[in-house]
C-alpha cells in the first residue's frame, strides 16, 4: 500500500484512482506532462516536472517485463524521428503509437511511478525531520552546556576575587604603615619603593572590583536605581578625578557640555564609573600629548554622551572585540597595556541595562569616540 500523492490515503500500487478522495493518478501524470510539454509549467495540477514523477518509464517497463529493449529502443529512435519533424511525444504516447503497450498499461505504469515516487519523498521528508530534531537536540545540548560552563567560570571569578580581597586588605594597610613610617624610619630609596608598591596594590585593588562587579553583573544581572542626573555637574567632577593621571601621561582633558542640558534618567553610581571608565580608558590609549575630550549635547529628548581622544585607535575590524570580557587586542605577552579586558565589557553591560547602546568609532593611529544616549528625565521633556 502507498500513499495518494494528493491526499496520502493509502491505495494499491496497481490502481488507478485514489478510494479516498477520488482523484485518477493516470490523468493526473497526464495533464502535468502535457503542461510541461507545452510550456506552461505554472498550470501543472503536480508542482514536479514530468521527468521527476515519471522517470525512466522504459526502463520501468522493461523491468516488469511489460517491454523488451529492442522495442524500447525502437521507440526512442521513432520519438527522436517525430521530434525532427516538429511532433513532440513523450516516451508513452509513442509506445501507445507504435503499439507496442497499450494506453491501460501506461497508465498503470504512471499511476506506480507516482506513487512510488512520493512515498519515497514522504520518507525522505520524515528521515529530514528526524535529523533536524536530532541536530536541534544536539544544540541545546550543547548551549545547555555552555550556560553551565559560563556559570562555573562566573562562579570561580567571584569565589577567587573575593578571597584575594583579605590578603590584599593587609599587605595595603601595611604598606600604609610603611609609608608613613609607622614601623621605623626609611631611607629615602626605601621611601621610593614603598611607593611603587603602594600604586601597584591601588592598582589591583581595582582589577579585584572589577572582577566582582564582572561577575556579579553577569551572575545577577544589572541591578539600576534610576534618578534625576546633572550630566554636567558629573562630568566636571570626572575630570577633576582624572587630572592627576592625564597631567601623569602628559595628555590635556577638555570638557565640552552643551547649554541648557537637561538631567537624564539614570543610575547615578553606575553613571559616574561608566564615564569615568571611559576616560581613564582614553588616557591609558593616548600617548604623551594627546588632546582627550569628555563631551555631551541634548537632541530630541535624548542626551548624547561621549569620550573622544586622539589616540592609538582600533583597527575598524577590531571594534568589536574591544567589548569582549577578558579580550585585548594585543594579546601578547609583552604588550604595552595591561589590565584584565573588563573595563569596556562592563561599560557595555551598564548602558545596556539602561535601555541604550554604546557605539565605538575609530581610526588606527588618529583616536577613538565612544559615546551613547540617555533619555531626558519625562518632566523636563517639553510638550
């Protein structure tokens, strides 16, 4: 038993309509090949083309005993001949010419290949399904995978920051112990070492927090406490945090706020560490004499906010990696700029919880602009 090609009713490989919805099989191989055959495929009542529902109906023939390969080839010459001359035939209605079957057993012949034919297609279409559903549960497998994995390392990052905070909480209050000579006079070489050791446990203080800010954010999300911000008011005070480590560098701050900007919505810690991360970040990639500015201007209900430097830039293939967690772009290991890769990864995931987008552009060896848009506060928006 095989499946009616229009209404997959199960029927005799040897009938010629379908007991279920009544179609004839025969004339409906007929109506296509002869659609196909005069050119107008669209009015085909099978979407096939005849030589794929039909194929090699000689062969098919000859195989059942109904033909013999001389009378087949007989026929091909003849089709060949009437072809020259202008008579399109298929194959069947020249055997059905040349009597050499009748018209039944072509039609019965059709009937089979059809039905043979789509059988074989539903079973390919079911062997399809199945390997789709199978390679679908190969991948969440694997993405269920990777989720665990990502959270075990998440979970290793905060367990191991958190225990380097205890030990580095000692050897800082020491070393302040040290500097202000607490412990005993030092000589002025001493002096000078306790103060590189100073700056450096500064230094990995700060690594430590952004570890944890890292790994709590991706562990528990981003959690905002939304309120009415002076963009201008915390870009001053920015600045004047930074001074020191761009007078350092031997780089010059300018701050450029529009009049009359209005406050925005946002959280205002998480605010203060993505601009200032933003800046300390252009002071670190700009090299002595570079000019660096912290700007932000208001249009249409929207405050634009952005650091633009005059830096080493980021090659334009590249510009996307420089949000990747754990990623620098000179991943050697001597090169020039430390850190841990999470400054702008982080800087990302904050002005994303705030509903925006931080958008990098840049020039290798003419500087970088990283900027993003935060809402005016509802009330200020003028109606």
């Amino acid at each position: 038993m095989l499946p009616c090609p229009q209404c997959s009713f199960p029927i005799p490989g040897d009938s010629r309509t379908c007991p279920n919805c009544g179609v004839d099989l025969a004339l409906l191989a007929l109506l296509a090949e002869r659609s196909y055959l005069a050119g107008i495929p669209k009015t085909a009542p099978l979407p096939e083309t005849p030589d794929a529902f039909v194929p090699r109906i000689g062969e098919y023939l000859i195989e059942k005993e109904l033909l013999t390969e001389d009378q087949l080839q007989a026929a091909l010459a003849r089709q060949k001949e009437l072809a020259g001359k202008g008579e399109r035939l298929l194959l069947g209605q020249t055997l059905v010419k040349m009597g050499l079957v009748s018209r039944e057993t072509i039609d019965q012949t059709i009937t089979s290949q059809i039905i043979e034919l789509h059988a074989a297609l539903q079973e390919a279409n079911r062997t399809l399904e199945a390997r789709v559903s199978e390679r679908t549960a190969e991948l969440k497998r694997a993405m269920n995978r990777l989720t665990e994995l990502n959270q075990l390392k998440t979970n290793l990052i905060s367990n191991v920051s958190h225990e380097l905070r205890t030990p580095l909480a000692h050897i800082k209050g020491y070393v302040e112990l040290l500097e202000e000579e607490e412990l005993g006079d030092l000589t002025l070489e001493q002096g000078k070492a306790m103060s590189v050791i100073g700056r450096a446990t500064v230094r990995l203080g700060h690594l430590i927090e952004d570890l944890i800010a890292f790994s709590t954010a991706s562990r528990e999300g981003i959690e905002l406490k939304l309120e009415a911000i002076s963009i201008a008011e915390m870009a001053r005070e920015i600045i004047d945090r930074s001074k020191a480590k761009a007078t350092q560098e031997g780089v010059k701050l300018r701050l450029s706020v529009g009049k009359g900007i209005s406050p925005v919505q946002a959280d205002p810690e998480k605010l203060n560490w993505v601009i200032y991360q933003l800046l300390d970040n252009a002071i670190k990639f700009t090299p002595e004499g570079g000019r660096i500015k912290l700007w932000a201007e208001q249009v249409n209900g929207f405050v634009t906010i952005a650091v633009t430097d005059t830096g080493i830039g980021i090659p334009a293939d590249k510009l996307d990696e420089v949000f990747e967690p754990f990623h620098q772009l000179d991943g050697s290991p001597t090169r020039r700029y430390a850190g841990t890769g999470l400054g702008l990864a982080l800087v990302k995931q904050i002005v994303e919880a705030h509903g925006s987008k931080i958008i990098a552009e840049s020039m290798k060896s003419k500087g970088s602009t990283f900027r993003f848009e935060l809402p005016v506060r509802d009330d200020e928006i003028e109606t």
